[in-house]
C-alpha cells in the first residue's frame, strides 16, 4: 500500500506519480474504514483528499504555515504528517482530536474548530512573516460556507495591503454549481489569467506605470474597464475588487491541475484567491446522497451507511416538534438558524413554514441583529443554535436585544458537555455569559416535558429570554413533576434535611441519582429542580437557608460566573451559615472523549458528586 510509505511529513514528496495518483483511493478507503468506528466529519474529509494531496506535494512541513477554516476537514492532512496510526483513536480521550491541534504536531498552525477564522489568522502569519524576514509559505483552506461569516470578508479587506509577498487563499467551493457556458468561458479566462506570460505582463505593467507622474490614476482607468468587462462574463470579481487576484475555478479532485495553479499563485506577489471545486463526501456513495448526515456521523455499517446506533429521541427532536407546534398555533413565531437547520431542528419547521424561516448561514452576530429586527417589527423570533457558537454574537446579544429588552428566544442546544468534538464546541460558557446581561432570562429544562413547557412560556413572555438543552437523549423521567412554569419559580422534587441538592437542567437527572447514593449511606438528602438561572429563586433560598446546613447546586457549566456562584453569593449576602458545595466544570478548556468519561474525569459523575458531598459532611 503507499499509504505505508507516508510516516511523516513531506514523505508524499518521495513518492512516484503513479503512486501519487494512487494514493486518493487508499486515503478514502482509510477514512471510511476507521470512521466508521469512531465517527467523526467524514464527508468534508472525502471532498477534500486530493486538494490536500496538492497542497503537501508543494508545502514544506512544517516550516511552511496551512490553516485550516474550521477544520473539520483537516484528516487527510492528519495522515499525511504521520499520524495515520493514531485513527484508531479519533476524537476519543488521549487520542487525535478531531480538529487541528498545535499539541499534536508542528505541522497543525492554527487551532480551529469554529467557522471564518482561517483567513485572519494567516494573514497574521503572513505579516509576521514579512516583519522578520522569513520566506516560509502561508496558505489558508476556507470553504465556501465560512465565506458567509463577517470575520472572513473582514480579513479579505484587510488582506489587500499584503503587497510584497505572498499569501495563497484556497476557496473549498463544494456546494456551487456552475452551467455549461459559464463554465466554459471561465476556463477560458483563467488559462490566460494563470499563464506565465499574462501575470508577468501584469506585474511588471503595473510596476512600470506606478512610477509615472499619472500612474495611479491610469491604473485606476485600466482596471475600471478591465474588471467592468470581466463582470458581464466571469463570477466572483468581488474578490479582485478587494485587491486580491481571483484564479479558477479549478477541479478539485485533479490533482495535477491544482499543483500547476497552487505553483502558479506562489509565485505572484499578494494575497491570491484559487476557486477550487470539490464534490463532498466523494467516493462513498451514501456520503455524497447524504452529505449533511455525514457531515458529524456517528458510527456507521460501512455497505450501507446507516448508523450503528439507534438513539432515542434527543431533545433536539423535542424542540423540532414544539417548533412545529408553535409554528401551527401562532402565525407570528419565525425561526431563525445559522446554517444549521437540520442540526438545530428546524428541518420540519422550514418545510411547513418556509416563509417564516430564515437560514443566514455562517454568521451568529448578523442572526442575532436580525432577530432583533424582526422582534421590533411584531415578529417572535427564535434563534436556534448550537452554545458554543452563540459565543460569536456576544455583543449583538448585549446591545441590540437586551439592551432594548426585545422579545427573541434563544434556543440553545448542545449547552454542557458535547464530547467528543473537544474543546472547542463544548457548550460550558452559556450560563455565565447570559446571567450577567440585564433584562436576560435563562432556563433549562430537567425532562423533555420540561423542554415543551419552557418553550410555550417563552413565546408567551415578553423579552429576551433564552432555553439550554444538552446534547444526546432526553431524559423521560419524572413526568410526574409538572408545575407550571412560573417566571423565577423553582420545582422542588422531594424534601429532605441537612443537604439539599439544587440542580440546573440535565444535573436533575443526575441529583435524583445521587440522593439514592445518600440514602444508602443514611443520609436524607432533598431535590430541587432550579428551572431558571436567571432570575434566581431568592424565595426558595430565603427558606432553604434555615432548613440545610449542606447547598449543593449542580449545573453543566463553567464553574466561573456560573450558577452556582450566583446561589452562594447570594446565600452569603443574605446571612446563610451552612455550606455550600458547587459542582460545575471547572475553570478550564476541556478535551475531547466521551461524555460519561469527561464527567468523571471532571469529578461530575455520580460517585464523584457523592464522594464529595459525604467529604463537606466529614464522612
């Protein structure tokens, strides 16, 4: 196999042509093989093989600096710098993460896991580079998704005054369809625009009139004229009219036509943008029936595609049916995603209501002003997105909602532990940063009834209000425990004495189990559901106060600025003598590897919770 052959970087370059065109197939096959068991985002990695494949037979690792936008895509590339061997352990705890990490191998230059980043961090490189006279290569990978994120254009701004030197944006298109006679006449173009001859001529064209009396003004004219006739016949000038040279588009999974225009746009002094085509999910035919469902895939059976496991619904599927249902009884309910309609649950939303659905694509601070424009124009809308991408829109939450007390609903899924995509997407952040914004309500259900319920109240309520809700399986248990949602009310589970254990959210499920462990160590522990972080339940603890010598709250989040911190200092401002135990995450960026494993290796679980409350009673 030549895949054996590559056992660290830059051995691609040792390869023969045959053996470099062989190598596609066996990568793929790798791929396929080893996510199958693992999961991970297959069908980006397929679409992306070859035009790795170019850029490691023209960059020298690691010397030379690629930066992966987002990174999901970043496999092949894994593989390629030596690290085939560790796939067995793909995203699993102390395994390869599932996203470029410094840690892991000089050759990753960037950590990256969230969308539009590549383009600023390599510009950052590239200027890094040029103020201390070093020569190395600069090339960032974007997709033509993350090309929708603000970050990205304000970086292709800033990239036009890199002058002297060269930075290499390749454009991952894998969703654009280009016709016939389009196609035909930008292959035509770009021949001419790409050969040697043509961007010598320009260069030194342009090099010369600079120096006369009038020469900026006749470049001015010439490029006027040249770009108003390229714009009735060649897409995407806009690039060139930020400064920077557009060359393509060009077949993505041929890789000899890539390196001569990779080697070509090296060679030319300022940012140059090469359009590549790619097809995701190439060479696995359910990936490219299906690339949305292979994007993130769980395990899977390799002839078929369909998944190993079957889980139950999730409380994603609880939030697709309320949104339905919303959508069915109040005409004024809009729904509003950030390329994540299926992921978020907004699938069915979107066939039923198309016309009050809105997908923005890759750009959380613009959905979030959005909605507040829809807010002030009579509209509900509701935002549903992923916790650790509403981190991107802090300030437009602050200022253009809360500032304005508008009525958007935040539906937050994936907040707490999300596992295996690491760091990076671990929703761990949202309780902390919403709570200290005035005006803000924040809640999280216990159940999946308590998910419906929380959601009928929000469009009832008149303000910004937000619901987090984890990831995976919703819990069916305490059905029995249906108060009605009242603003600021908690829901106390069962009474106890000396230890009361206040829980947010999914930490109900794992406080009912935890007080059986209490019971069996003879100790009468109580339950509270908290249902809301913001605002807290001051009644409750004005009366809990006198009763426990024990608080423990619960929360899946950041210990700083959390929930928890919030009932102690106010336990303490108001004359509690007890104690006050807080189990939350703690004050750190936390890795990759399976839920169950990273709550105990956080000290979260269960046994843990129970072991260290039994510690504060001195048992």
């Amino acid at each position: 196999m030549v895949l054996e052959k590559i056992k660290q970087p830059n051995d691609i370059k040792n390869l023969t042509e045959e053996e470099v065109l062989a190598l596609p197939a066996e990568i793929r096959s790798f791929l396929i093989e080893h996510l199958s068991k693992t999961g991970g985002h297959l069908a980006s990695n397929l679409g992306t093989v070859e035009l790795t494949i170019a850029l490691h037979m023209l960059l020298d690792f690691p010397k030379d600096k690629l930066v992966w936008d987002v990174g999901h895509q970043a496999y092949t590339h894994k593989i390629l710098t030596g690290r085939a061997n560790e796939f067995d352990h793909l995203r699993q705890y102390d395994g390869i993460s599932g996203f470029p990490k410094r840690v892991e191998s000089p050759c990753d230059s960037f950590d990256t896991g969230h969308s539009s980043t590549s383009l600023s961090a390599a510009l950052g490189y590239c200027m890094a580079r040029d103020l201390a006279g070093d020569d190395y290569k600069v090339c960032a990978v974007i997709g033509d998704g993350a090309l929708t994120g603000g970050l990205a254009y304000e970086a292709l701004n800033n990239a036009s005054r890199l002058k002297k030197s060269n930075f290499l944006i390749v454009l991952n298109d894998n969703e654009m369809s280009i016709s016939k006679n389009v196609g035909g006449m930008s292959t035509n173009l770009e021949r001419l625009r790409t050969s040697s001859k043509y961007v010598g001529l320009k260069n030194n064209v342009l090099s010369s009139l600079e120096s006369w009396p009038n020469g900026e003004r006749i470049i001015r004219k010439i490029r006027s004229t040249k770009n108003g006739i390229k714009s009735l016949m060649v897409p995407n000038m806009v690039f060139e009219d930020l400064g920077i040279m557009y060359l393509g588009p060009v077949d993505g999974h041929d890789i000899k036509a890539m390196m001569e225009t990779f080697n070509m746009a090296m060679g030319i002094n300022g940012p140059v943008l090469v359009h590549v085509i790619t097809k995701k999910g190439n060479g696995y035919e359910p990936a490219e029936r299906h690339p949305s469902r292979f994007h993130g895939t769980d395990i899977f059976e390799i002839e078929t595609g369909l998944p190993m496991r079957n889980p139950n619904p999730g409380y994603t599927d609880v939030f697709s049916t309320v949104m339905r249902k919303m959508g069915d009884r109040n005409p004024e309910v809009v729904a509003i995603t950030a390329a994540m309609a299926e992921g978020a649950g907004l699938k069915r939303f979107r066939n039923m209501f198309p016309d009050r659905f809105f997908d923005v694509g890759i750009a959380e601070e613009h959905a979030v002003t959005f909605a507040a424009g829809l807010a002030l124009g009579g509209r509900i809308p509701v935002f549903a997105v992923y916790s650790s991408f509403l981190q991107r829109a802090y300030d437009q939450i602050l200022e253009d909602v809360c500032l304005q007390n508008l009525h958007v609903i935040f539906a937050i899924d994936r907040a707490g532990l999300v596992g295996a995509d690491g760091s990076t997407h671990q929703g761990i952040f949202d309780v902390s940063f919403l709570t200290s914004m005035p005006n803000m309500t924040v809640m999280a259900p216990k159940n999946k009834w308590e998910l419906s319920d929380m959601m009928k109240f929000a469009v009832a309520y008149d303000g910004p209000i937000a619901i987090r809700y984890p990831r995976g399986e919703a819990y069916c248990g305490l059905k029995e425990h249906r108060a009605e949602i009242v603003l600021g009310k908690s829901e106390e589970i069962k009474a106890g004495s000396k230890v009361m254990l206040f829980a947010l959210g999914s930490m109900v499920k794992k406080a009912e189990e935890v007080e059986e462990l209490l019971k069996a160590q003879g100790i009468d522990a109580g339950i509270c559901n908290a249902r809301f972080a913001k605002p807290l339940d001051q009644a409750y603890l004005d009366k809990i106060k006198n009763e426990y010598d024990l608080i423990v709250t619960l929360e899946e989040n950041v210990i700083t600025g959390g929930f928890g911190q919030q009932v102690q200092a106010y336990l303490d401002d108001n004359g509690y003598n007890g104690q006050v135990l807080k189990i939350a995450v703690p004050d750190e960026f936390v890795r990759h590897g399976s839920v169950t494993l990273l709550f105990k290796e956080l000290g979260m679980d269960v046994e843990s919770i129970t072991q260290r409350i039994l510690e504060k009673l001195g048992k």
